[in-house]
C-alpha cells in the first residue's frame, strides 16, 4: 500500500512540474497525477526510441519510475493538451 501511494506521489510532483513548465492551469490533484503517469509513459517511450540513458530513476519494489523523462513527457503530453482543450474567454 505505501508503494502505490508513493508513486502516486511522485506522480503528482512530476505532473505538477510538467504542467507549470507549459502554463496548463485546468485541473488539480488528480489531473497532476494522471499526467505524471502518462508522462512517464510518453518519457520512457522517447528516451526508449532516442536511446537515451535513464535518469534519475527511483525504483519502487521493482518499478523503476523515471523522474526525469516523466517530466519531459508531461511537458510534451500538456503541450500537445493545451493545442486541444479549448479555452475560455
């Protein structure tokens, strides 16, 4: 239960950071930490196909979470939903 919780609370930290490095304000908590989950994802995936090295990884019974391209990915992932989302007047 402590692991699960913990990622959920890197997640949000790299989220957070992902959407305030692109001035995606829509959302809270939850958003953070969705976007930190599919920001590891789409992070993982490019430095997979880059091969770029892993950094900063925290490993949690096994998982290895990487701090640094989740970031990156959210940033790509907030861009790319700040072009769909539309905004308000």
């Amino acid at each position: 239960m402590f692991e699960i919780i913990l990622l959920l609370v890197i997640a949000s930290i790299t989220g957070g950071i992902g959407r305030s490095l692109t001035g995606f304000k829509k959302g809270g908590c939850i958003i953070s930490i969705v976007v930190g989950f599919i920001g590891a994802y789409i992070g993982t995936i490019l430095a997979r196909q880059f091969n770029f090295p892993d950094l900063w990884t925290v490993n949690i019974r096994g998982i290895d979470y990487p701090i640094i391209w989740s970031i990156i990915g959210a940033v790509v992932f907030t861009a790319i939903l700040s072009l769909i989302v539309p905004k308000k007047n």
